[in-house]
C-alpha cells in the first residue's frame, strides 16, 4: 500500500513563490492589520526612490477597509523591500494570509 503524498498548497502561476521572510512579514502585517487580507500596492512616480505610493486595503468579503496612511506607508515600504524585482508600476496585490504577491511582471 503506498503512502499518500502531501499536497502542496497551490500558487497561482501569475503569483510570485512567497520566501520565508514574506511570509514572516504576512504574518506582521496580519497582527497590525487584522482586518485585512490583502493590500495592493502601485508605485505612481518610479522616478525617485520612494515615490508616491497608491495603497489600498481589502477584507476578506473584498471591501475596502480603511487602514491610516502611516499604517499603508509602513506596509508597502515592507512589502517592496521583501519584493525589490518585483515591477512596482503595475498594481501588486499582497496576500496577507500567504506572503504571496500577485499581479504584474516580476
């Protein structure tokens, strides 16, 4: 009789594969931000360093839940250091739950 193998949970082939340290940083932002699930992220100037950031939170019913502007600068400045290839002038989704990110080329 042969063993069953473990199922691997699956990631979406448009979502970037979640290191370690996104999914610590998943973790985080899930205990500062409880509720919210996802945050989607997009760069508006890619000129400067730290341009304007365009930052909006969801729950898990996909309504938009409202998070301070420190509380989204903070997040997204975390999320582009734990993804720095990722191409941030597309919008990004970052999924709290998982440490996976989606959306846009990486």
């Amino acid at each position: 009789m042969s063993t069953p193998l473990r199922e691997r949970p699956q990631t979406p082939a448009h979502a970037e594969i979640p290191t370690l340290r996104a999914r610590a940083l998943a973790q985080q932002l899930a205990t500062m931000l409880p509720q919210v699930t996802d945050l989607h992220i997009r760069l508006q100037d890619g000129r400067t360093t730290w341009p304007h950031l365009d930052v909006r939170a969801t729950g898990s019913d996909g309504q938009a839940v409202r998070i301070s502007r420190t509380q989204a600068h903070v997040a997204a400045r975390w999320i582009i250091r734990t993804y720095p290839a990722a191409n941030w002038a597309a919008r990004r989704t970052f999924d709290l739950r998982s440490g996976a990110l989606y959306g846009g080329a990486a």
